[in-house]
C-alpha cells in the first residue's frame, strides 16, 4: 500500500494550527506507525520529519509565497489558502514529477481545489477526499458547485464526524455513496515519557483551570476570566493557567481585564507551549475549559466540528466545561452535565466549582470522558483509514 496525503496550504506544516496538523501531519505518523509506505507532499513542509514517511517539498516554495502574499488578498479564490493556483501547482508535481517514479496507490486530500486538479491530471488515479464543503461558511452558490464537483471526482468521502457527515448527505448529492466518518487523531497520555519537574512550582498544591489553545475573540477566555473572582470565594489555591498565541493581540486585552479584576496573582498566562510538553500540562490540570462561541457559529462550523484542543482533554481523562453547541454534543453527550449555554455566568462559575471542591465528581467525569476518547487514537484512526485504503490496492 502506497498512499500519497497532498496538503496544499502555504502555511509551514511545523507552524499549522492545531487543527490542520491533527488532521494532517498526526495522520500521516499515525499510518507510518502501522508500517504503511505513506509519503506527505506539501507545498510548505518546513522543517518536518517524520519517522517512516517521506515528507516532500513541493519547488518553488519562495515564488509561491511571494505570490501567495501579493495577490492573495486581492484573488482569494485563485491564490490564497486553498485556491486553484496553489492546488494546480503541487498537483501538478505529484502528477507529473513524483508519480511516474513512485506509482502511488491513491491521493488522499483535504480541500476541494486539490480534489480537483489531481483528478484532472490523473483521472485514473484513486482519490479519497476528507470533505470540508466551503460552502457551509460563505452560502454562496459557486463554493456549492465547486464543492459538489470534488465530491463528484472523489472514489472514497471521508467526513471527520457525524455532523459533517449529515450536513453533506442534506446538501449534496452524493449518489448513493458511503460517507466514512474518520475523526482526527491526538496523542494522549503515552506520549508523556518523562516527567518535566519544572512545572512544579505551577501545580503542585493547586487546584488548576487550564485553557490551550489560541487566545482570540469569541473563544470565551474573557469569559472564563470573569467568573474567576466568585470561584475564588469557593475554591482554595486556585490557579488559572492560558497558554496559546494571540490573534489581533486579544491577549493584550486578557491581560489587562485580569489587571481591572485584581487577580493578578492566580491567573498565569503561559504564551505558546511547545507541542511535545502539551500532554503533561493537560495531565496536570485538574479542570478544562473551551467556551468558544460565535453569533455566527453555524456559518464557523461550531454545530459540525469538534475543537481538536477537547479532544485532548477527553484523552487525558479530564473534565471538560464547554460551550454547549453541535460539536460538543458530538464528542461528550447531550446528556454531559457541564455543557452550559453562552453568557450564562452563573453556570460556568457553579460547573468549576463543582468539580474543583468534589474529586469524586470530578474523577467520575474525567473516567467518563476518558471512555469516548479511544476513537481519536493514532491506532484507531490508521486502522481506519487503512480500510479505506484497502479498496485500492491488494499490496
């Protein structure tokens, strides 16, 4: 089995956000860990390596970049993240330069654009599509036609949950065909091998909130902030810790709400951790947070996707206060107790409460989330995406 995963951002696969490496580069270690001969093709790999997968650098990476910065803005759809340009020239690559020597089994893609251009060039080519339709954000008539021809082209649909699974069935035609539901994959806590006792100081003796994750408007950080006096009252040795780059410098603005409220001394915020010493953060938490809310959250997605950053507190069996929308009903249950609606102070501050004062619950919980995780494991996921890959090829 041959597979080639074809990743068509200008973004650097070290640099990518959260969710385009889970879905990208965590895929592609998950199928070499099961000895799958898997190559990743990407237009700005960067420094990446990984153990048992060639990671390929598509040419011309300065003169895409350059490009991709001066006409981006001006024609999106044709230069900027997921575009026609980009897709056509790294398909062109694969097709053209890489293929004839590694005679690949199967194209595996996330954006329309690729889906497109490879089957163009290569028709006979197998291609499995994780579908993302763009027109659920935009509602514009030309992003449902291009997204209802990729499904068109695509041999294999993969939907990464339930909700965008129902959500193309209602607004595609996908004529008859089976839609694989493959979530994202994330370490959990094997990936912890050595304990770092620097971070000591910051736990031990604490009871510690913990959001990860980028630190921008509408993700409920003020939010959380604000409840943090009342818990105070309730809740001895209390720490919060934010850690995560700013967008727009919202962090800024974070900074100097906690300033005004006068808890200067229990909330920590971190900046960006690097990725391999997440998990042991996580581990250490007691409670975890995402409160992330948009009065356009159904255009964002919110009601199709799951934050990849819940996915790693589930795997870490802790438990999880969260904005009560589509995705998080998806990944913990209607019926999860500490879902709790948007604005509602009250419910936020009785929730961390509640499981900072009662272990009992809190263990309980965290057990529970636990049990949901083995889905988003590396093994579950490539065995998975295994089977898919099966279809194509007897290798």
């Amino acid at each position: 089995m041959k597979p080639c995963i074809v990743w068509d951002s200008i973004l650097s696969l070290v640099k990518a956000s959260k969710g385009d490496i889970s879905q990208i580069v965590n895929m592609t270690t998950a199928l070499a860990e099961q000895k799958v001969n898997v190559s990743l093709v990407a237009l700005n790999a960067g420094s990446l390596r990984i153990d048992g997968a060639r990671v390929i650098q598509s040419p011309k990476l300065w003169y895409i970049r350059q490009r991709t910065r001066t006409l981006g803005r001006l024609f999106p759809e044709l230069y900027g993240h997921g575009g026609t340009f980009n897709a056509r020239h790294i398909a062109r690559f694969v097709a053209s330069v890489l293929d004839p020597n590694e005679k690949y089994d199967l194209y595996h893609v996330r954006t329309r654009s690729l889906a497109i251009e490879l089957k163009r060039l290569q028709p006979n080519k197998s291609l499995v599509y994780t579908a993302i339709p763009t027109f659920l954000h935009t509602q514009l008539p030309k992003d449902k036609a291009l997204d209802q021809k990729a499904i068109d082209l695509a041999d294999e649909l993969i939907a990464l949950t339930e909700g965008w699974k129902q959500y193309i069935l209602d607004t595609f035609d996908v004529r008859g065909r089976e839609i694989n539901v493959i979530p994202v994959c994330v370490r959990g806590l094997k990936s912890i091998t050595k304990k770092d006792e620097s971070l000591d100081s910051l736990f031990d003796g604490r009871k510690v909130i913990g959001y990860f994750g980028r630190l921008q408007k509408n993700y409920g950080i003020d939010t959380l902030i604000e409840t943090i006096p009342e818990v105070k009252k309730h809740v001895d040795n209390l720490s919060v810790i934010i850690a995560g780059g700013s967008v727009y410098s919202h962090g800024d603005e974070l900074k100097a709400l906690v300033q005004r409220l006068g808890i200067q001394d229990c909330v920590h915020f971190l900046g960006e951790i690097p990725r391999n010493l997440v998990p042991q953060y996580l581990e250490r938490c007691n409670v975890l947070v995402s409160l992330r809310y948009h009065e356009d959250s159904y255009k964002l997605g919110f009601d199709v996707s799951i934050p990849i950053k819940c996915v790693e507190y589930i795997m870490h069996g802790k438990p999880v206060i969260a904005i009560r929308d589509g995705g998080m009903e998806q990944l913990l249950g209607k019926d999860y107790p500490y879902l709790v609606d948007h604005g509602n102070k009250t419910q936020i501050v009785d929730s961390l409460v509640k499981l900072l004062t009662d272990d009992e619950e809190a263990r309980k919980i965290g057990i529970k989330n636990m049990l949901t995780s083995p889905s988003y494991t590396y093994e579950q996921v490539a065995s998975q995406l295994i089977n898919v890959y099966n279809k194509f090829t007897n290798n």
